[in-house]
C-alpha cells in the first residue's frame, strides 16, 4: 500500500551549502535567463541591455542586504514571507505569502512552457519532426512533480550540476561570438550608455525583464527549515548568487547587442527574437554547437522550473502551517519528508495554467510567449515582495532594535529603485495588451488569498496580530 501524507516536519538539517546555493542558481538560471530574457529588455529599453542590468545588479544587490540580515536571524521554508512578517506583522505578511506562492507557481508553469518551446526546437533540428511544444512541457511538469515529491537531495544536486555545465557552454559560445564581431564591426560600449530611442519608462519597464532573470536569487531561504547551520548558508547562498549572475548578464548581454547589431533593424531583431542565443549561435557558430547550447538551454529552463516547483510547494506548505492556508496543504510526506499534498496541488495549478492559456488561444500561442505572460505576472509579484523585504528590514533592524548601519541605509535604497520600478509597470500607458493587465491579474490573486487567509483565522478565532510565522521560524540573536 502507498504511504501517505502526514502532518510533520520537512528533513532537518538535511541540506549542505551546495544543495542551498544550488537552488537560488537553479531558479535563476543564467542559461536559460540570458537566451530568453534579454529580448524583452531591448523591447523596453532600445540598445541600453547592459545599462538595465548595471542599475538592476545594484537594485538587487540593495534588496540581498535585506535577505542577508533576515537570513543570519531567522530561517524557516516561508522564505521572505516569514521575513516581511516579522517586520511588518502577520496581515502584510499573509500577502507576502500568497504573492511569493504566485511568483514561483508562474514561473514554474512559465518555465516548462519555455522548457517544451526549446525542447521541441532542440528535437526538430535533430530529427526534423515537429512535436507541439505543450507535450514536452506536460512530460516535463510531470517530471518536476516526481523529482521534487521524491527527494529534495536529488532535485538540489541535479539542478546544480545541470546549470554549471550549460553556464560554461553559454560563456565559450559567447565568447567566441564577441571575438568574431570584434574582428569585423567592432564592439561598442553603446549597451551601457541611454540612446535616443531610451527613455526612463523604458527602463523602469525593462527592469521587470532584468528581475525575471536574477528572481530567484532568494530561493535558497525557502531551504531554511533543511538546512545545516541556514543563519550562515542561507545569507552567502544569496548575496554570491546576485554576484554570480550579475557578472554574467552584464557580459552576456553586452555581447548579444553588438552581435545583432546597434542599427534599428539589429535591435528590431534582438527584441523579437524567441531564444537570442540560439538564434546567434546559429548565425555566427556551428549547426552542431548550435544544437547542443539548444538542448542545454532547455535542460536550464527545466531547472528552473524544478527550483521553482521546489521553492513555491515550501512556500504553501509554510502558509499552511502557519495558518493562512488550509491545513491538509502542510502535510510532509511520512517517508520522504517532502511537502507531498503542496507538491501535487502546486503540479494542478501549473497543468492547468498551461492548458488554460494554450487552449485559450486556440492552441495557435507557442510556448515562448505563454512563458513571457505567465512569467511577467509572477515577477511584477515578486518586485512587490522585494519591496516590501526592503521595508520590512528598515522596520525590523532600524526602527525596532535601532541597528541604524548601512544595512538599512542599502535596503532604503532599493526601496525607493522598486517602487519605480512598479509604477513603471502600472502606469496605464506603460505597456500594451495583454501585460497592461497583469498588474490587475496580480491584485486579484492577491485579494483572493488573503480572503482565504481571513476565512481560515476567523474559523479558527486566531488574533491576527500575533506573529505565527515569527514565531514558528528559527531565530538566532
């Protein structure tokens, strides 16, 4: 007979800092970013790529100092809900909740759409048939769901490994791209400076595809209830994945405007083009080399996906147990110690977010654009939960315990860089259809979960001024 769900606590001290830093890269996936990401950038922003990400690095390099500080005192699987909660109380927190669970349950739905879109690409190029992209990326979702119900180890290490192999395919391709283009027209430094076609909406907007690319970066503090020693892992797992991939995406997208081209027509190209790195390395290096980044930037979509999957079952599984879910979602399975029932709710939610918007287009929308919509819904969610760690960590350490040092003075910072960044993006001439009315879709999700939550505490009678996620996390003075 099959074991079953119990009520319990995920593996303790089951994770090392490899399995916590993998998860943060996992999710964020240079590979994967750097190929898909970078197009929407040059949409917003003109040939200014490099100049977003030199502002982003620095945005996001403020918001890590909040989760640094968070996470050297506190850890629990709630990640930067549990944080916001200790700073701002248990009602803000309930939305940070549910807005960290959108974000990761997006971009799991999102990224293994992304996953089927390069997948059938990388299979057509190797044997010419032409298999829908939603077959691949149900086969994947259904793989995600094993690996992360099984064993939290396997899926870490996985991860890991999958994504330094496809970061070191991605740099030898892009280096040698950068030389053949030196060699012919030049490289220029136009990508981090404003051109006539840049304006400051174009670069709040871009932002948010920049954000995509680093979100996740967080992810390792959803590890914190299975984690040795998380007040010491958790914080360098963080601030070294922000570092990590900011050196990357600064050089790769400095590398993918010059070999387009800085003319309208180069950067047209460059905004509209599904995988930027496919398409460039099909056009400056070899079919073969062309085929196998293909599978490795698929292989990268489908790690992050499987962080992703990772991060929002523990995320749920959190909301559940601290009473802002329902309870049967924080059930750990008996043997594997795994968030069993989020797992299998989170793997629903995400089959069905797929087959509603393929089905909704008449089955005619290919999986690069179900990733960007679905994907820019969950980070305008998560540049919201940045901004309010931001917040959350001026109260905490400066307001509250009078820690006034440049560890308050950096989230201050980022706070006043997110803000921008979202009123870019809720502006009603800021964008187009349909992602003008993504914003709505995010409040609503939001409306919707937190009315959940009030349903659940007033059932239960529970005062909702007492912190029970504060409470529940692992503190250390």
């Amino acid at each position: 007979m099959a074991e079953t769900s119990s009520t319990g606590t995920l593996h303790k001290d089951a994770l090392g800092f490899f399995e916590v830093i993998a998860l943060s890269v996992a999710i964020l996936a240079p590979t994967f970013a750097s190929s898909m990401n970078f197009g929407m950038i040059a949409a917003d922003a003109g040939s200014s790529v490099s100049l977003v990400f030199v502002i982003s690095v620095v945005s996001l390099l403020f918001v890590a100092t909040a989760f640094v500080k968070f996470g050297s005192r506190y850890s629990s699987a709630g990640s930067a809900y549990t944080y916001i909660e200790v700073g701002l109380g248990k009602h803000v927190g309930a939305l940070s909740g549910w807005a960290l669970l959108l974000t990761y349950t997006c971009w799991t739905a999102g990224c293994s759409s992304a996953f089927g879109y390069l997948f059938g690409q990388f299979v057509l190029e190797l044997t010419g048939i032409d298999i829908s992209w939603v077959v691949f990326t149900l086969l994947a979702l259904a793989g995600i769901w094993y690996i992360t119900y099984s064993d939290v180890h396997l899926s870490t290490r996985l991860m890991l490994v999958v994504e330094l192999i496809a970061v070191a395919l991605l740099l030898v391709g892009l280096i040698s791209i950068a030389v053949q283009v030196a060699g012919t027209t030049g490289l220029s430094i136009a990508p981090f400076q404003t051109s006539g076609d840049t304006t400051a909406t174009g670069i709040g907007t871009g932002m948010v595809a920049a954000i995509l690319s680093f979100g996740g970066f967080e992810g390792a503090a959803s590890l914190g209830e299975e984690t040795r020693n998380p007040h010491k892992y958790i914080p360098v797992a963080i601030l070294s994945t922000v570092i990590f991939a900011g050196i990357v995406y600064v050089f790769v997208s400095f590398v993918e405007v010059n070999a387009y081209g800085l003319s309208p027509e180069g950067i047209a190209a460059f905004a509209s083009s599904g995988s930027a790195v496919v398409e460039l390395s099909s056009r400056y290096l070899s079919p073969t080399f062309t085929t196998i980044i293909t599978l490795f930037i698929s292989i990268s979509a489908f790690s992050t996906a499987l962080g992703s999957m990772t991060a929002s079952s523990r995320v749920l599984y959190q909301l559940a147990k601290d009473g802002k879910a329902p309870i049967s979602l924080g059930k750990v399975h008996p043997r594997h110690q795994t968030p069993s029932v989020a797992d299998g709710v989170i793997t629903v939610v995400a089959v069905a977010t797929v087959l509603a918007v393929f089905l909704g287009s008449g089955a005619t929308i290919d999986g690069f654009l179900v990733f960007q919509y679905v994907g820019t819904i969950g980070t305008i969610a998560l540049v919201l939960v940045y901004l309010l760690t931001c917040i959350a960590a001026i109260a905490e350490f400066g307001v509250k315990s009078h820690e006034w040092t440049w560890q308050n003075i950096f989230p201050a910072a980022g706070s006043v860089l997110l803000a921008y960044v979202l009123w870019a993006n809720v502006a009603p001439d800021a964008l187009e259809f349909p992602f003008n009315i993504f914003p709505f879709v995010v409040i609503a999700f939001l409306a919707a979960g937190y009315a959940v939550t009030s349903i659940i505490w007033r059932r239960s009678s529970t005062d909702p001024q007492v912190s029970t996620s504060a409470e529940g996390a692992t503190s250390q003075a």
